[in-house]
C-alpha cells in the first residue's frame, strides 16, 4: 500500500517537473527569438512573439495575480497614461488581460470535468450570452466594417471573461472582499490627483468649463477633460462601501471618515452636479428598510443627505464658478448655481454651436429616424456594434451621417447600434444582477461581510441603471465596467453557491 502511495507522488511529481521544465523551455525559446527578433527590428513577427509571451503568463500565473493587475491597471495606470502622455491605446490592455481569462476559466471547466451540458445556464448566464449573440447578430446583418467589430469588441465582448472567472468561483470569495477594500483606497488616491489637476492643470486650460481637466486617475485627456463622471458614481460606491462597512463594525471610524471626507473633497474639486445630486439616492437606497422602521431617522438622514448636497453646490459656487459666465447653451445665460444645476439636468439643453444636443432631443432624433420612418431592422436590431465610435482605427457607420454627437449616452449608444432588443437585453442583466444581489444579501448562509458587499452591489447595479440615459460611462469606461463586472459576478457566484 506504502509503495502504491509513493509510486503515485512520485508519478505526481514527475508530472509536474516535466511540465515545469517545458514551461521553462519554451520560454527560453521564445527569449532567443524575441532578441534576435529586436535586434534586427522585426517588428510584425515580435508582436506575436510578445502575445504568446502573455499566454505563457496568463496560464502559469495564478488568476487572482490576473485580476489584480486588470484591477491595477483599469482604476490607476490606463487613466494617467492617456491624461499625462496621451497613450489612451493602453486602455486595450486592460480589456486584453480580461479576455484572456477565457484561458484558465475554460481550464478550470475542463479540469472539474464539467461539460457544456452540466454548467446551469441559468439568467445570470443566459443573459450575457443573448447579449453577445445579438451584438454580433446587428453588426453581421448591416454588412459591418471591421472597424467597427476592432473598436466596439472592447465595450461589448471583451470584459465579460471577468465576471465569469468570479462567476465559476477561480478567484476566493476572500480575494472578492479583497477587491471592494483596494476600491477604497483607489477612492482616496482620486484626491491627491484631483488636487493636482485642480492647481496645476484648470489655471492653463483655455475651456469655458475649466474643472472638466479634474477627472483624478480616470480616463481623458489634459485639454479637454474626461470620464469625471464615471469617476463620481465610483467615488459614490465607495463612499458607500466605507459607511456601510463601518456601520457594521467592520471598518474602524477613521478609515470611514479618511474614504468619505476624501471622496466628498473630490466631488467638489471635479464638479460633477448631477453626480452630487445622487448621494441622497445612494444612501436611500442602501438603507431603505431601516429608514422606513423608523420614520424619524430617515426624515434626518434624508435632511443631512440633502445639506450635503447644498454644501457642494455652494462649494461649486466659490471655488468653480466665480467671475465665469457661460455663453455655451441657447436657452439662457447662466448666472447662478441654481441655473447650472438645472441645465445639468434638462434634457433638452443643447450648445451653441449645435454640436451637442440634449438627450431627449437625442433620442426624439433616434426615433424619428428609425420608428418614426418604419425602419423595423434598425430599430429592433440597430446599426451593429461601433457604428456611433471614432478612433484612431476607424470612424462607425452614423459618425459622419450627423453634425452632433449621437453616443453621448449609453441607452443611445445601445439603441443606434443593437437597437430596442440589445438595449432591453442590457438593463434585463444589470436587473437580474440586482436581484440576485438582493436574494443572496437576504440569506444568513452567507459570511456577514458578504452579504454587505451584495447590498453594496444592489445599489451599485440600480445605480448604473439610473444613469443609462445620462452618461456612456457603462460602455466607455474600463474602471466603471470592472466594477459592473465584479458586483454581477459576486452575484451569480453566491446565486450558485446558494442554488447548490
């Protein structure tokens, strides 16, 4: 018996060693050939050279690695990159790493011998899949440029490998609680950045609306301005995840207040008003069935909620607006904060220039031109993916067929380009996620500081909801699609943990 044992870690060991020197040797390989390759300056043949290189990592290296550096890489490096040296192609990187997670998810399947058949296909799963299968559906059907298949795969295929490595359980549920703290410190690190941004960027930039340059370690561009909505609504999460983890004793007071008197200098650094105005939404949302056992908190929590709100509009008043006047929108000039917080909410505000239209009269415009004239196909179906996208790649389908800007928001971008079915397709996962969220938070099965993180990721995922028809940062923004990813995969992954 003692020697079947040994035989049997022996053959074990042997095993690995041999797959170990393998490793080592087609790495060796692949080195020589890359510096011969460097030296003559092939360029076209070191490329390949360099992706197999990240194969190699990708299945050696344990998953979670993986996921940190996507982490990393998504919420700190990709965002600084284009904003200080404009090397916004970095952005692919991130969504690169993501998809090739398909490596050791299909491993893993493969190594739980567990067949298409035996995987529970149930809505958590379902739903992305429909979704892919009708973005490529609307892009096949309206004879496609492959430009616009290159620069859409990064915000309608490419992330989704990381849900379902959290999904399927590759990375521990520690390492899950492990990702919403790092979100904590990436909300603190925003307000050295703004404050930078705010003092050494605003003073030379020559825009009407200067404070656009603060947009901490999200993506843009130092002229212009950038994701500092995104921004916001993750400032706002992990506002969230402090107060909440501290109301719960697992977070001591000083680190909640560092998180949230942080967070809330940096809203008011960046001016972000419509933002601003969901912090009472948030904490509504959060604590809902407290508030409504008792009536007399909830008329003071919803008081302060609101004085916050007033303290960052006059914050916006003194700090940002000043001697500016704006001649930007037709309808009136703007002489208070009172009228900029209404412009930033009226739908129907447009530029002078015409450039820019409100969304209502963005999505009046989209239904004229497509249900208005009878054009069943584009309004079921849309345009296919990347048809409202500019890039260096290539320029989509309706780019040029309009004077404004038509993907200013994500319900427009998923009704011109995979039409009412991929729009429907798309609020039907975010509310399925919070379903599931909100059914695992429910369960006491379920590790306490878990069931925080689901209810986090309830309001997380209304949150993205609410915001559809206001900003594009669902599909544009890689940090807003982690964080979209990792609170539907935490979702599913205790959904089937339960269902098991």
């Amino acid at each position: 018996m003692k020697a079947e044992i040994s035989s049997r870690l022996f053959n074990n060991l042997d095993s690995k060693a041999l797959i170990f020197a393998l490793l080592l040797l087609s790495v060796l390989v692949l080195s020589i050939l890359s510096g011969i390759l460097a030296a003559s300056g092939n360029l076209i043949l070191l490329v390949p050279l360099l992706v197999l290189y990240g194969v190699f990592f990708i299945l050696a290296a344990p998953v979670a690695w993986t996921v940190w550096i996507l982490f990393w890489g998504a919420f700190l490096v990709t965002g600084p990159s284009a904003y200080f040296i404009r090397f916004s192609q970095l952005q692919w990187f991130t969504v690169l790493v993501s998809a090739a997670l398909l490596l050791p998810l299909l491993l893993h399947l493969l190594r739980a011998r567990t067949s298409i058949k035996s995987v529970s296909f149930s809505g958590d799963l379902l739903g992305p899949i429909i979704l892919v299968l009708l973005v490529l559906f609307s892009t096949v059907i309206d004879r496609p440029y492959f430009s616009e298949f290159v620069n859409a795969s990064r915000y309608y295929l490419l992330m989704w490998p990381l849900m379902l490595v959290i999904m399927f359980g590759l990375i521990t549920d520690k390492m899950i609680m492990q990702l919403w703290k790092a979100l904590m410190i990436v909300a603190v690190l925003q307000f050295p950045m703004a404050i930078y941004q705010y003092f050494f960027v605003v003073p030379g930039s020559t825009r009407t609306s200067r404070w656009d340059a603060v947009i901490g370690t999200f993506h843009g561009v130092i002229e212009g301005g950038g994701d500092s909505a995104a921004m916001a609504i993750m400032l706002l999460i992990a506002m969230l995840t402090a107060i909440a983890l501290w109301r719960e004793g697992k977070l001591n007071g000083l680190r909640m207040a560092l998180v949230v008197l942080f967070g809330f200098f940096t809203l008011g650094l960046a001016e972000v008003k419509a933002a601003v105005m969901l912090l009472p939404v948030v904490i509504g949302l959060y604590y809902r069935r407290e508030l409504l056992k008792r009536p007399v908190e909830a008329i003071v929590v919803i008081i302060g909620a609101v004085l916050l709100v007033g303290v960052l509009f006059t914050f916006y008043e003194k700090l940002h607006y000043g001697d500016v006047s704006t001649h930007t929108f037709k309808q009136n000039q703007v002489t208070s904060t009172y009228d900029r917080v209404m412009r930033a909410i009226d739908p129907e505000a447009q530029t002078y220039d015409g450039r820019e239209l409100g969304r209502v009269n963005l999505l009046l415009s989209w239904w004229n031109i497509n249900i208005g004239s009878g054009d069943l196909q584009h309004s079921l179906f849309g345009y296919g993916m990347g048809a409202t996208y500019e890039s260096r790649i290539g320029i989509g389908e309706l780019v040029d067929r309009f004077p404004y800007k038509i993907n200013t928001s994500s319900s427009l971008i998923l009704l011109w380009e995979i039409g009412i079915l991929g729009h429907l397709v798309f609020l039907f996962i975010l509310l399925l996620g919070v379903k599931a969220s909100e059914r695992a938070a429910n369960n006491d099965v379920i590790p306490e500081i878990h069931r925080i993180f689901l209810r986090i990721g309830t309001v997380g995922l209304l949150l993205l909801v609410l915001t559809m028809p206001y900003k594009n940062f669902h599909l544009y923004s890689n940090p807003i699609q982690f964080l979209m990813m990792l609170m539907l995969g935490q979702a599913a992954y205790w959904s089937r943990f339960l269902n098991k």
